[in-house]
C-alpha cells in the first residue's frame, strides 16, 4: 500500500550511483556491544547486496523513498528504540503509526522495509528482523542520493511492543528552538552535535505546509513572517503555501538541491533558508553555529559526523533475547 505525497511533482530522475568512501564501523560498546556489521554473515550472505538492489529498485519508482525511509528509521529509533515498532499497522488505529505525528511519515518508506523483507525472506527465511532491514535502508538511502556510506551494525531484534500513546513527547517538533531539540537528543544520548549532524537529513524530503506556515504569517515576534528567514524565500514559500493551505501540500525542504544528499543544508541555514524553526535556530542560535558553519564549509566533516550519529542513533533501545522477536512480516507480530 502506498500513501503517495499529493500535491507534489517530482519530475526528477535521481542519479542511483555515486558509492562514497566505505568508513569502517566504530567500535561497538556498551548495550549494542554484541551487535556486527557481520551479524549475518552465516546465516544470510547476500543480505546487503539483496537490501541494496530492492531499495534502489524502490527508488528507481519514485525518489520519495529517499527521505521516506531515512526519516522512518529517525522515528523508529526515537520511540521504543530501533526495533521496527514503527511498522507495526493496527487494526485498531493504536500503534506508533497511528499517532498524530504519523501523517507525516511518508507510506513508500513503510512499503520500502516491506518489500525489501519479502526479498530477504525469499533467500533467507526467519533470519533477518525489521529493525535491522530498516537500519541498512536507511544506510542505502543516504548512499545511494550521493551521501556517505558506512558499514551498519546489525543484530536488533523486533520489538513486541507498538503504542500511539508511547509516541507523545518522545519526537522533536518543528517549533522547537536549540534548548528544547538538545533537550530531546539528550533523553536518547545524543549530543548537540548528533543534533546538528542528523539534521542534516533535512537535505533531502519534503515538508507539508501546516508544519511551518506559522513562520511566514504569524510569527510571535512584531513582524508576520519570522526576521531570520531570507526574504525572498519567504515570498516563494507563501507562494507553495498561500494562506489556509490544505493540508496534504508540501515543498522540498532543501530548496537548492531537494534529491541530493550534500551539505547545502547548512549552507542554506547560514543564507536564512531553513525551512522550519528547528532547523533555523541551529544557525541563529550561538550553541550549535559553529557546528553549522563547519558542516556548510566542509562537507566531509559533515559526512564523517553524520555517519557516527547515525551509528549512535541506530544503537537507541536495541532489543535481544526475549524482549524481541525477528518477525516474519514487518507490520505483525508473529504471534
Ligand atoms: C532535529 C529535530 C527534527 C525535527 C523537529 C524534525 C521535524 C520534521 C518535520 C516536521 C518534517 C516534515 C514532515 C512532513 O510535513 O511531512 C520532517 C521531515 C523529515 N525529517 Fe525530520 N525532524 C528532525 C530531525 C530529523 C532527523 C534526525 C532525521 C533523520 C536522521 C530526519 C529526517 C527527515 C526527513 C528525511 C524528512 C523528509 C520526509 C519526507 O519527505 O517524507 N529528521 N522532519
Ligand atoms: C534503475 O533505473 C536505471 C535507469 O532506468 C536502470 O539502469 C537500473 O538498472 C535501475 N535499477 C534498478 C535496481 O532497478
Ligand atoms: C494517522 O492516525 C490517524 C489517527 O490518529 C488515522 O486516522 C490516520 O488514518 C493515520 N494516517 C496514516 C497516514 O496512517
Ligand atoms: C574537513 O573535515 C575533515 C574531516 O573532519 C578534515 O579531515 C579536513 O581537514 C577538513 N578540511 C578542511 C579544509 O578543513
């Protein structure tokens, strides 16, 4: 099933090439210590190989599962830990998916993690859980649109648990300023450079509307659109999203280069062209601009930054032994 983005023309072919260097895997410690990037190298051989060529299949369909995917594992991870309680669908509308946030977690990055488990199984039936498909999508995604590539640690099972109610709280939101986002990070371990480094992810995607028409029409300061956004881009923005928008319109969220995985992100927070609060403050505010002038001047600083905050990232709430399960579909538990 697939609940495409409307409103949205992407006319774009995305250039499924450009292997970046290969960073080895940081050491492992602490509650992930068990994990590998060698976790199936036994039991499922072709495992990346099969993982690489369905995601590139899946995006050769349509480029939204670039950010669909990479933005799942984000949620994923951030509620219940990585273990692919976010694909769990409910009968009963009351599984992480089915909370408010949900709506902005595009259906191709679910139907990605389905399709490619259904290749998996194909080769190697009841070894490979969700949580570690999703994790190596999400690598692929981010390589395969140009950006970094890295060795993903495996051996998450899938979770046995998936609530909407655990959702409240536990994501960061696009009103957010520095205090507030670091605030979220630090709950999962993650520092202020995890947060400027993993925003970056906002390099590619897209963004409804309703997420940040508040900064064009009704700032809180004396003036309707928000002082630190670029002037011109606040026209063009009223434009994609005049008054009283619907709500299924959305805009890239990297207006320079939407389908690219690069560092014009920062480089567009430092001209005044980031898209929500969240990503503006990063700049205006003094405890993370360094961090966002470093990443916009050198793209392999940001690079190797984002690569091991997203090795951290993917380390939150990993479940083993009885705790978890490696599920046969992504979106049930077995029993
Ligand atoms: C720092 C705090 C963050 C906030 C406040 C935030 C918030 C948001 C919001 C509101 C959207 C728009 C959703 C929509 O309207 O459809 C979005 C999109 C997105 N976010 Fe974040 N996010 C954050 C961090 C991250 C991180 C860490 C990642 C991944 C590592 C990520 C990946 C994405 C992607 C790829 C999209 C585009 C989704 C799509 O096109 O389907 N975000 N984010
Ligand atoms: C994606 O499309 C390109 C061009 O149409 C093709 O060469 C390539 O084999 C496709 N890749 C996959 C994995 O389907
Ligand atoms: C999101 O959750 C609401 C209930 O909170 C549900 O009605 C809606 O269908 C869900 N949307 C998607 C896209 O899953
Ligand atoms: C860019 O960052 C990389 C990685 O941190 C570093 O090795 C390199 O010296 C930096 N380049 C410049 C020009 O500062």
């Amino acid at each position: 099933m697939e609940r495409r983005r409307r409103g949205l023309c992407t006319a774009v072919t995305v250039a499924v090439a450009a292997a970046v260097a290969l960073i080895a895997a940081m050491p492992s410690r602490g509650e992930a210590a068990y994990m590998s990037p060698d976790y199936y190298k036994a039991t499922c051989p072709n495992l990346e190989s099969t993982v690489r060529w369905e995601v590139a299949r899946k995006i050769n369909e349509t480029v939204v599962t670039i950010p669909a995917v990479l933005r799942l594992f984000f949620h994923d991870c951030l509620v219940q830990g990585c273990d692919a309680s976010a694909l769990i669908a409910s009968p009963n509308d009351d599984a992480e998916k089915d909370a408010p946030d949900n709506m902005s977690l595009a259906g191709d990055g679910f139907d990605t993690v389905n399709r490619v488990k259904a290749a998996v199984e194909e080769k190697c039936p009841g070894v490979v859980s969700c949580a570690d498909i999703l994790a190596v999508a999400a690598r692929d995604v981010v390589s395969l649109s140009s950006g970094p590539k890295w060795a993903v640690e495996l051996g998450r099972l899938d979770g046995l648990v998936s609530k909407a109610s655990d959702v409240d709280g536990k994501l960061p939101g696009p009103d957010m300023h520095v205090k507030q986002l670091a605030a979220v990070f630090q709950k999962n371990g993650l520092s202020t450079h995890d947060l400027v480094a993993l925003s970056g992810a906002h390099t590619v995607g897209f963004a409804h509307c309703t997420r940040f028409t508040n900064r064009l029409y009704n700032h809180s300061s004396d003036e309707a659109t928000d002082p630190s956004m670029d002037r011109n881009y606040a026209t063009q923005l009223m434009e994609a999203c005049p008054r009283n928008v619907g709500p299924t319109i959305a805009v890239n969220m990297d207006p320079v280069s939407p389908i690219t995985f690069d560092n014009i992100y920062y480089a567009n927070l430092v001209g005044g062209l980031g898209l929500f609060t969240s990503d503006q403050v990063l700049y205006t505010d003094k405890a993370s601009r360094a961090i966002v002038k470093e990443f916009a001047a050198n793209q392999t600083a940001f690079f190797d930054a984002f690569v091991s905050s997203m090795v951290k990232l993917g380390r939150l709430g990993v479940k083993k032994g009885k705790d978890g399960e490696v599920r046969r579909d992504c979106t049930k538990f077995n029993h």
